[in-house]
C-alpha cells in the first residue's frame, strides 16, 4: 500500500480564513494549505487589517466582527478565485472603508459580475475600473443591510458561497434564490463550515435563508484536498499491475468535498476503491472501461479523467461542465489541445468532451496556459508517455507547491521511463 500525505483543501482553508477573519475571538486553523493562492488570501487579510500569525502547520487569525481594521487598504489577489470573490465581499460588510482589489491578468479575465451585481443589489457602493463584471474593482463600504436577492450562480458557486458566508454579518440576514447552480458540493462545504463558526443557514428548494448571527470563533482542522487527491487516485487506476493501490488518509466517508466523487468514477471504470471513517483507497485492476459522465458538480476533476481517457478501453465523454471554460484557462479546449498533441483523437462541444482510446506518444511539450489542474492532470498521462514536458511546470505552486516533488513517489517502480522526463 501506498500512502500520501495529501495538503490541506484550498476549497476549506479559503473559507476557513473568511470565517475565521469574520469571527469573534481568535480562530486556529490546523493543517491549512500553504499554497500561493492561500498565501495571497492571508496577505490580502493582513492587508485589509486583519491579525494573521502563520505557525508552522497552524494559522491564528484573530477575528473583527465589525470588519476590517484598515480603512483604505489595496489589495492584490494574485491569481486566486476564492481571494478574489471573498475578500470583497468581507470588506463591503465593513462599517466604512475605502479598498481596491486588483488581481493577475489571469484573473481578471475570470468573471465575478454576477457577485459584484448582488452586492450592488444589497446597497453596497462599488465600481469596476476596466471591464463591467471584472477586476480591478474598488469598494466603498458602509456595512449591509441586507434583504433577499436573486443570484444566477450558473458559472460559479463561489458567487453563492460568497454572499452566504456575507449573510450573518449583515443587520438583517439574506434569503438568497438561485436561478442557477453548478458545483453544488462546493456550496455544501460552506454550510457546513459557517454551522461550525455558528452561523445559522436554512434551504428551501433554490432558495437559501441566512440569520444575522455573526459568527464565533473556533479552532478548525483543515481536510486533505481531495481535488488534489484525484491526482494520486488517477495513477493508482492508471497503474497496470492489479493490487497497486493509493491510500489518502484524512478523506473518508465525512469528508466534506464533493471532488471525492472522482473516485466514483474510477470505479465505473473497473478500479476498486474503499471508503472508511478514516480514509479513501483506490485500487488497480489492470484495466479501465470507457463511460460517459455527468461531472458538472466535480468538474474541477475533469481534466484529470480526460487525462487518464486514453487508456481506457472505449471512449470517455465527460458532460455538462461548460463552466469549465471559465477556470485558469478555458480546461476543456487545453486538455483537447494536449491530447491531440499526444495523437490522441478528441471531440468537443460547449460543455462537453469525448476521447476515444489510443496510445498517447511524445515527445510533446505540454500547453499549460498557467493553470496548475493542466499540469497536474498531465502527470497522469506521463506516467504512460515518456517525454511528456511542460511549458510552465512551476504554475502548481497555486496549490500544491510539492507536486513534482511528490508525485513520483507513488509507484516509481510502475512507471520507470516517466519520471526523468516530466520531473527533470
């Protein structure tokens, strides 16, 4: 058996350092993700007058209920969605406040309109500088009210997250209906979370009810992430020896991140798996079966099956993950780019892509457009195609900084001619 130490969830730890910075009293937050896109979430807190003390497997935030302590403030989001969307959105609860955010030129290519038009919605002074419905923006705050609104959340659930977490630091609450959804497990993970900070959230069918509770400190341990996870998973399927397996402790049948599903996947395509209290184990049978997936609620584990499609016995067709287009880069047009690159015969349509098997060839230089899921994601493949590289091997440092590191510890006997080539 082989066991990996997967890092803390980006997902968990983003919302953990909102709650936290929103909460009264000092939040601990055990095992967060170190990570640039983490790291850019603690420093825009710092910057908008947050306590953030960063230990060694533990972050200490103390709480300010009435918002930040810093009343102008410029904030860089680097390249990170959920700093992106979330830390706005705490500034404008603030009882007053001048603060600009500005991000990378990836992601001020990302959409946030539909958030920035429901705080308009809700009152909140704010103004984009360059493109409608993009960063870089600037927030004038003088705390919220509150009231009910309509969100489209079709492109992101970080817009519903965002406006959830928001609810119990406004006056009155929200009640906040959904047009729209994808990705619902993400928006499970933050009810979950705001119940542990004590927040108090009801759902009636699309429509969600959150009371003005504030929220209280706590200490939280943070999850391996099980997006990342899929990774390690993917080369355990992937691996031609029947009985070679991958072990994740920390994610087990309470986890609370929908990317989990991922192994469901793999086990419609013949890999056994196991799931415990405790742990998730994904284990070779020596062959994988085409299929067609829906996998609009993991889809930031989509390019980890296309892939891993390749290899199976039949086509892949993933469907319904159009907000896929709207990520780091546009992921369904990347992975059809690279596997085409590899020869592989691909399809695509506007929320969908079909692989048909085959033998993925090198040497190719992997497109990654920065995105650290392409790079990821190509590793698996690498692991049957010698001379696969990357144009940009280092973007991983968005979430998993050890990844080249780490990766070829999984079975480094199973693939020998892989590693010199996509960990050079």
């Amino acid at each position: 058996m082989t066991v990996i130490d997967i890092p803390g969830s980006k997902s968990v730890t983003a919302r953990a350092l909102f709650l936290a910075a929103a909460a009264d009293g000092t939040s601990t937050l055990l095992r967060p993700l170190v990570s640039d896109d983490t790291e850019g979430f603690a420093e825009g807190l710092k910057a908008l007058g947050y306590e953030v003390r960063q230990d060694v497997g533990a972050w200490h935030i103390q709480g300010r209920p009435q918002g930040p302590a810093a009343t102008d403030a410029d904030v860089h989001c680097r390249d990170g969605a959920t700093t992106a969307r979330f830390l706005p959105t705490l500034a404008a609860a603030g009882a007053h406040g001048t603060y600009r955010f500005d991000a990378s030129p990836q992601m001020r290519r990302r959409p946030l309109g539909p958030l920035t038009t429901a705080l308009r919605s809700l009152g909140v002074d704010l103004r984009h500088h360059e493109h409608e419905g993009h960063h870089p923006l600037t927030v004038h705050a003088a705390g919220i009210k509150g009231g009910a609104l309509t969100l489209d959340a079709g492109q992101s659930s970080q817009y519903l997250t965002a406006l959830l977490m928001l609810g119990p630091l406004t006056a009155e609450g929200l009640a906040i209906t959904v047009t729209d959804l994808v990705s619902e497990p993400y928006v499970e993970i933050t009810l979950a979370m705001m119940r542990t900070f004590g927040a108090q959230v009801t759902q009636e069918g699309r429509t969600y009810t959150v009371a003005p509770t504030g929220y209280r400190a706590t200490t939280y341990a943070v999850e391996p992430d099980a997006s990342t996870s899929s990774y390690f998973f993917a080369a355990a399927a992937l691996d031609p020896t029947p009985g070679r397996e991958v072990t994740v402790p920390g994610l087990g049948t309470g986890a609370l991140q929908g990317d989990l599903g991922f192994v469901d996947v793999l086990r419609r395509m013949g890999a056994e798996v196991e799931i415990t209290e405790t742990a998730t184990t994904v284990r070779s049978t020596g062959r994988l079966h085409g299929l067609t997936v829906n996998m609009r609620d993991i889809s930031d584990t989509m390019p980890t099956l296309a892939a891993l499609a390749p290899f199976a016995d039949g086509p892949v067709r993933i469907e319904d993950v159009a907000n896929t287009r709207v990520k780091e880069c546009d992921r369904l047009d990347a992975c059809a780019e690279n596997l085409r690159r590899l020869g592989v015969t691909v399809a695509t349509g506007p929320d969908w892509i079909e692989i048909q098997p085959g033998t993925p060839e090198g040497p190719v230089e992997i497109a990654t457009h920065g995105d650290h899921r392409i790079v990821m994601s190509f590793a698996v493949t690498a692991l049957r195609t010698p001379g696969i590289t990357y144009d940009d091997p280092g973007c991983v440092r968005k979430t998993f900084p050890g990844f080249h590191e780490a990766f070829p510890e999984v079975f480094p006997d199973a693939f020998p001619d892989a590693f010199p080539q996509v960990f050079p």
